[in-house]
C-alpha cells in the first residue's frame, strides 16, 4: 500500500489532543517543550489515536457512571500537569497513590480533542471538511508495564550516570530543567501553596538519579491516558486492524500533530515515514517497545503508528535521549504490550480503573494479536527487505576495547576476519581541528558486564590463514588487552577475545581483527564494489549508542546516499585492486541522510538488496560540539577491494605496505578539507611567466621606481590604474 493511501487512513483515526486549565505560578509549562500560556492560564497538546469499534466498548468511571461515546487514547504527559498534586508525586511504591481511582481534573482544567474524520458514508474524494473540536473527559490513566519494563532494561545501566553514555528521557528541544528534581520541587511548592501536610518526608525526598527516579522517569513514558468523547458515535470510525509483530527495517508511518496547540492549522495530523531500528526485548516474538526511525517533533507522543499494510503498530512515546549528545532516538509503546495490559492488568501492569467491558474488548483484540503467525503468512505482506536485512544483521559484531570504549565490526570470512575502524584502537590519530569536522562514531567509557564466552567454541586453527596472524611494528595483544568480540548470529549471543591483525597507517580508517574462538555458521558479508547512484535507497547497521550493556540487536537506520566522493586511485592500488584502469576515478567517500550515533562507526552502509556498499567511518560536527547524525561518512566498498581479497585470501599480508602508503587527496577529503594544489613543473612555470604581459612588467617597474622616490605628477594616475585593479595591492 502507498504511504499515500495508509497516510488517508490514519487521517480518520489520528487526533490532537489539547489540556488547558489555571497555572498563576507557571509551573505547568516547565519542561515542555512548547506551550501556549495566557492570562494565568497554560495549553498543552499532544497527539491521539481514535480507538475502533472492537475497542470501543462503554467504560463506567470509578463512580459508576458509563461513557457510550468513542475512546481516545493518548500519552498521560499531557493530562498529568493538570491533576492535583497528590497524584503526580514522584514515588510509585505508596499504593494508595499509585493505584487511586481516575481523579477528576484540577478546578477550571478542561480536555478538547482536534479531529478531522470521515464518515463511513462519504466516498474518499468527497472534500473534507474543515475539523472540529470535540469536548472530552477523562476516563482512565494505564502504566503499561511491559513497555516501562523493557525502557527500564535499555536505558537502566546507563540513566545513573553523568558521563556520556547515559540517557534521559525527553525532547531535544525541552528545557533541561524537566529533572525528577525539578519536578520535584515545583511539586513541593504547590503543596505548599494548596496547604496540604498529609504528604510524608520519604514520599518527597529521594537521592537525584536513584531507582526511584529511575522508576518515576520510565513510568511517565509509557503511561497513557485514556478519553471519552460523548458526540462521536464508535461506528462511525473505520475499522482497522491490529498489525503482527514488526522486524527490523519494516517501513512505518506516523501521524501526529507537532507543535499542534500553536497552530492546528498548520500543524494537524503531519505524517513522518521511517523504519523499525530495533525491538525491545529483543528476543521476544512480541516486542513491547520499539526504537524506530522516524523523524518526529515534540506533540506528536500519543500519535498513531501503522505498518505498510495500514494496520495499527502502536502509538508514539516520548523519545529518549543521550546526554553531551545529539543523540535522539523515538520510542513506540506497541499495541501488543498495552493489549497484554488489559488482558491481565493484576500481571502485567497497574490500571486505575476496574472494568469488565473494557478488559474484555481489549483480551478479544490482543487473542487474535497473539495467535501464531501461519506457515503461509508472509512478514507483514509481501516484504523484499526482510531476509536480506535480517540475514546482514547477522555479520554486524560489536567490539570492544576494555572497559573504555565500544564500536562495530562487519565478518568479512567465515574464519572469523573482522573489518572495524582504526579510530577504535588509535583514536589519537583522529583528531579534527576544521569548523566542521569529523566526529568518530565511537562511544566514550562504559563499564562491561564481563560474561564470559560459552564452552561451545572452537579455537581457531593455526592453519587456516597464516596471514591472518598479527602483524610486526607493535601490534599484538599486548598493546590492545581487553579486545572482545561479541557475535549475534546465534543464541545465546557469543563473546570472544580477537587480536589485531592490521591497523592501517594509511589514509584509509581500517583495522583488522582475529577471532581467538571461531563458532561454526557464520555468516560473512557480501559486498557490491559498484558504486551506489546518488539518491539511492541505503539502510546503515551498526551497534548504535546503547553498547554492550543493553542485550539489543544493532540498531538499523534507514536513508539514502547524498554524495559520492571520487578520486583517482594510486596506479599500486589500482593494479592490485583490478580496476580497468588506472586513470579511472573510483569512489572514496560516501555520505548518507540515515542517522550515525556514536557507536555505530565500523558498521556497514547496505543496499535495499542487501549487499555491504560502505564501512560506517564517521560523522559530521559543528564547532560548537554536538554531532550532525543524519550527515555521515563512509568508506565505499570500491575502496576496500584489497581488504576483501586478503579475507577471501586471493591477496596476502603484502596489500598492507600498499594500503599503508600516503595520500595527500585522500587524507584532505577524509579531514574535510580542500585537496592540495599539485606543483607546476618546470615548463608549467614557463608559462606563466611568459603569460605576463607588458601591463603586469610596466606595473612592477612602477612599483619599484616608487619605492626609490616620489612619482612624476604624469606618472601617478598609471600606477593608481595598474594596482588597484590587483587584489593584493588592495591588501595593503
């Protein structure tokens, strides 16, 4: 289906949701994004999903009154800053706070919802009409827990942490005073303000970056809200289907109303395209958080997600972010997980609300959500990307150096040959001193978890490739002790000890690695040596910024090549590497539009058909210091043709003297600099000297004769012509 006719679709289900009620402190707006505040009064927005009909029936409040209209569903962000206070303390563990009944909104709060449906009976061409707002109320406020479980599993190693690989969760374009801390105190004040003392010391103090501000700050995420609209009727709404379990690279399609609140006009319901990055937990069938890669914008959490097939995948979250980084990355809570929440909320999650009806329109939906896929079923309709993709996925291994950094490697042989990037081992060698340089995609620190590697692997024989021994000049293990290597071609995934082979002293950021444990079936890379059209459909693999602490897959980006690099190879370099001719220009830099966070450098750049076309080297980064993800740099495969010809053993260990040799181009273009200007030879010079005509000798005997002694009255309009039309005369 064409995202045209999926975007159609979603325009009948996809809301914005807007909350306005007193704030005379401003203490609402703090840490949102955007807001609208005026006469006492603050306006937030957020985006929705219109529920279909299996979902849609009646739900009676905690008072026992019942609500017959449509359900909305969205993000309780939104909803939370015009509760009382009570109810937005930062501790989950007191039950009578966590478990309360749905509260009724804060005096003068209201809730509008921003539609613009068809109904049933109107054909898909007739105009639209112009949207209206509908008055809603709130109904209820769910925890689903599988996906805070899963957010709290990837981003818990790191949240406690100030260096760079922690996270927080968060829009990039929020102030940074939305801490639990701050939160904190602008609830401490409006108890004070309302009087109350009920509230106890320990529900109010706790330690910044402890469990329980971890625990607060996950729950907030994946907490959604749910609300009632008593004027539409539920069979008026298109029926839509649930979407089976996403893989990675799967296309998908977001609706969401961005900055809505300060101008619906503009802002309604925009649609962002992308792909499935990862899954979490990443071994699970049904996934209850998703990281994908779509380009989104504050208001559009609560927004829905559907798949190629326009099957509902989910609804937007809010984003997590790292900190020291531009690091974005988008979070879908799947309608897998809040399914499972409503089938069985005593097990998989706290519901502030206790409904028969509405458990059981939730348990229908999620029986047939749940059901084996059938043997005949293909992956979400007919999809060319997912076995190529899944299959590349298997070649991409995270390596690490000690305890202090982590990056990616592509197999290049089934002997356990690993291509990566030199900057890992040697990133003194990198630096970049341009306004706009280049940036190792490579992470600082991390404390691993030293698991150690199964029995079931058998060492490498020294047989298979004499030449995949390390080299001399220094480079065994000695130097680089706590080279691991970590494999995900099977389960359980598998961790080995490498050596280095090769560390290339050359223009070109290339190492080798050895595995020391080769485990059987693995799958090596396949590369295309062509070079990509400009404009090409690319996905980038790489281990991205969560590293070794979080058991994800890598992570995939999706975009499209921006710029092709040319040079003209070293005439060694093309004799070895079988180019036709050694005045050809091959490809020496790729730049993809697909997102590079660090981590990700020595992953692969791949095809739509699969094939390796690059070797993530780097990203761009401003003076100021933060990164330009979606600006990147790779190495073209073209450019790497010794490499695979000594993995695939065609070549020996003698490629790497010819690899190692300098190259002024090369290493101007991979510093983002100008290339160097070749010498004039001798008969070069000759021309240029007998190029200078009689006007340029007459200007400099001018000049000369002015130095000695002032210039004859006649003189002096000659030499004002001659130098001023010279721009270094102008200089001085």
């Amino acid at each position: 289906m064409e995202a045209s006719e999926i975007a159609e679709k979603a325009r009948n289900l996809a809301v914005m949701v807007r909350v306005q009620g007193p704030d005379p402190q401003g203490l609402k707006m703090r840490g949102q994004a955007f807001h609208q505040r005026e006469n006492g009064k603050t306006t937030l927005s957020s985006s929705g999903l219109l529920l279909p009909p299996s979902l849609s029936d009646s739900l009676p409040l905690p008072s026992g009154k019942h609500h017959t209209g449509a359900l909305v569903v969205t993000t309780a962000s939104v909803v939370e800053p015009f509760l009382p206070a009570q109810y937005r303390t930062l501790s989950y563990d007191n039950p009578p706070v966590a478990q309360a009944t749905v509260p009724e909104l804060i005096p003068g709060a209201c809730i509008d919802v921003l539609c613009e449906r068809r109904k049933l009976e109107h054909g898909p061409d007739e105009p639209q009409g112009s949207p209206s707002w509908l008055q809603a109320q709130l109904l209820a406020l769910v925890d689903v827990a599988v996906s805070s479980a899963a957010l709290q599993l990837l981003i818990g190693n790191h949240s406690g942490s100030t260096d760079y690989g922690s996270w927080e969760v968060g829009w990039m374009l929020a102030p940074l005073n939305s801490s639990p801390v701050s939160k904190l105190d602008s609830l401490q004040r409006e108890f004070k303000a309302a009087g109350n003392r009920f509230i106890s010391d320990t529900l109010l103090h706790f330690a910044p970056g402890d469990s329980t501000s971890l625990h607060q700050t996950v729950m907030s995420t994946t907490k959604i809200a749910f609300l009632g609209i008593s004027t539409v009727d539920p069979k008026e709404l298109l029926h839509v289907k649930a979407s089976y379990p996403q893989k990675r690279g799967d296309f998908l399609l977001a609706m969401g109303s961005p900055f809505g609140v300060l101008s619906p006009l503009h802002f309604l319901n925009s649609v962002s395209v992308g792909t499935v990055a990862n899954s979490c937990p990443p071994d699970s069938c049904h996934s209850s958080l998703l990281m994908v890669d779509i380009r989104c914008l504050p208001g559009m959490e609560g927004g829905p997600v559907f798949d190629r097939n326009a099957c509902l995948v989910g609804i937007l979250t809010r984003p997590i972010r790292q900190k020291n980084s531009s690091a974005e990355i988008q979070l879908v809570i799947t309608w897998d997980a809040i399914s499972i929440t409503f089938r069985n909320p005593q097990k998989y999650g706290a519901i502030n609300v206790e409904n028969e009806k509405l458990q059981k329109a939730f348990a229908s939906s999620a029986a047939d959500f749940q059901k084996p896929l059938p043997q005949t079923f293909k992956h979400n309709g007919s999809d060319p990307l997912e076995s190529p993709l899944e299959k590349v996925v298997t070649s991409i291994v995270l390596v690490t150096v000690g305890d202090d950094a982590w990056a990616s490697g592509i197999l290049l042989n089934e002997h356990g040959l690993i291509l990566t990037n030199a900057h890992l081992l040697e990133p003194w060698r990198y630096g970049r001193s341009s306004l706009l340089s280049l940036s190792a995609a490579v992470n600082e620190p991390v404390c691993l978890d030293g698991r150690i590697s199964p029995q079931s692997l058998w060492r490498t024989p020294d047989t298979i490739n004499i030449a995949h021994k390390p080299t001399s000049s220094g480079l065994g293990c000695k130097s680089y002790r706590g080279l691991r290597v970590r494999l995900n071609h099977t389960e359980p995934w598998i961790w080995s000890d490498a050596k280095v082979v090769y560390i290339s002293k050359g223009p070109l950021d290339i190492a080798l690695l050895q595995l020391d444990f080769v485990p059987r079936q693995l799958c090596a890379i396949n590369p295309d040596f062509l070079c990509p059209s400009v404009g090409s459909k690319v996905h980038v693999i790489g281990h991205g910024p969560f590293g070794p602490r979080s058991d994800i897959y890598p992570y995939i980006s999706s975009g499209v090549v921006a710029k092709v690099v040319r040079s003209q190879f070293p005439p060694s370099l093309s004799r070895h590497g079988g180019l036709e001719s050694e005045e050809e220009f091959e490809p020496v830099m790729l730049q993809t539009t697909a997102a590079v966070y660090p981590g990700m450098s020595g992953g692969a750049v791949i095809s739509l058909d699969g094939r390796m076309i690059g070797l993530v080297t780097s990203n761009a980064r401003h003076a100021g210091g933060s990164n330009i993800p979606h600006l990147n740099f790779s190495l073209p495969c073209a450019a790497l043709k010794l490499i695979f010809k000594f993995a695939a053993e065609e070549l020996d260990s003698s490629i790497f003297d010819i690899l190692d040799k300098p190259n002024s181009f090369l290493s101007s273009v991979w510093a983002l600099m100008p290339p160097p200007s070749p010498s004039p030879g001798p008969q070069a010079q000759l021309d240029i000297k007998n190029k200078e005509g009689k006007g340029s000798r007459f200007a400099k005997f001018l000049a000369e004769r002015g130095a000695e002694g002032p210039l004859p009255d006649d003189l002096k309009p000659l030499v004002k012509r001659k130098t001023t039309s010279n721009p270094l005369f102008s200089k001085l």
